[in-house]
C-alpha cells in the first residue's frame, strides 16, 4: 500500500500581485533573534510550568517524562523537546498567550 503524496502545482502565468497583504512584513528571522530564542527557553518553559502546574512531579505526570526531566525544566536547566512543545501548545489553550506575554516582558 503506498502512502498519500502532496503534489504542489504551480502556475507562473499569472503571478501574485506585489501589493497584496502582509506583502511588506519582515521575516520571521527578522522578528526572533533565534540564538536569544533558545538561549532565553529553558526560563520560559520554567515560567510556564511554575505558573501551570503545582511540582515538578505534576509536570513529570502531564508531560510522561521521568522526575529528573520534569525537575530539569523547573529549574531551568534545559527546555522541553518539540514533541512536548506541540503537547502543551494543542492541549493548554492559555499557553500561546503565555508565551506572547513572556515574549512581551522581554523587549
């Protein structure tokens, strides 16, 4: 059985307008300094879990991650992986605008 397979079609005999929206927005690169990003992760994820849960152990629980891990992201040490990122980011519906907040106080 073969897997699905996207085809992307592209028309280049009429191209997109330059003046369309958002046409003028920096890029993403422009707007996150990506070293400062994940240099500032392991305290924002901190934050996060300090505002969100109780204990590390509570953390350990909601995120199936063992004591020292979940211990780790409370205190600092390293930040969660991207698989625990999407798990936060799909089942908490308050943690972009705590992420945007945070992201805020540091500018």
């Amino acid at each position: 059985m073969s897997r699905p397979r996207l085809t992307l079609v592209v028309n280049n005999e009429n191209p997109c307008p330059q003046n369309i929206a958002g046409a003028g927005q920096r890029s993403w690169s422009n707007q996150f300094d990506p070293y400062e990003l994940k240099a500032s992760a392991p305290d924002l994820w901190s934050a996060y879990f300090r505002a969100r849960f109780h204990s590390p152990r509570e953390v350990a629980l909601y995120c199936d991650v063992s004591f020292q891990t979940a211990l780790n992201w409370w205190g600092a040490v390293t930040s969660p992986a991207s698989h625990i990122a999407l798990l936060v980011i799909l089942t908490d519906p308050d943690a972009p605008a705590f992420f945007e907040k945070a992201r805020e106080k540091a500018a």
